[in-house]
C-alpha cells in the first residue's frame, strides 16, 4: 500500500535499503533521514516530534508564500528591463508594487 510521508523540503534522492520496505531520503535541508517499517529500529519520540513539527512548518511556509520582508529584497519591476539573466531559462521575481 502506497503511502505519503512529507518532508520539510525538496527530497533529492530516495533509495530502497534493500527489500525490507524501509528506504533513505536525502533533502535539501542537509539531512539524510532512514525511514523503516521496524519499530525496534524507529528514532525517538522527541525525534519524530521534531521531524512532524518541521514539516508542519514547511507546509505552512510554502502555503503562505513570500514574507513582506522577502518581497521587500526583491528588485523593482522597473528594472525587469535591465536585469540580466545568469543562464538559459532563469526564472526571474520582481517586486511590482512595494
């Protein structure tokens, strides 16, 4: 049965520890977090606390979009025009009314 297990940020790799069902996430955070089906092997409360509570609050950032101080770093529509690209197919934000 699929299930889905959210992380605090983009999950680079995800590799299978052989064919027990438990796997290994690497995420751009900097953690590699081992994910298993024993619960012999299962990190602490206070470690599963934390990871829950990390999601959480990623979930809640992404949703939320870009804080005012985000917005406020950003250049101004105005120089769209003069702002150069540093490769091919960069996205690029702009602060239109701030």
């Amino acid at each position: 049965e699929a299930q889905v297990i959210g992380h605090p940020g983009c999950v680079w790799n995800v590799i299978p520890l052989g064919t027990t069902g438990d796997f290994v996430s690497s995420c751009h955070d900097g953690n590699i977090r081992i994910f298993t089906r024993h619960a012999s092997l299962a990190a602490s409360p206070e470690v599963l606390k934390a990871f829950n509570d990390a999601v959480t609050e990623a979930k809640a950032v992404r949703s939320t979009g870009p804080s005012a101080e985000e917005i406020a770093k950003l250049p101004k529509w105005e120089m769209n025009a003069l702002t150069q690209g540093r490769s091919e197919g960069q996205v690029q934000v702009f602060q239109k009314d701030g």
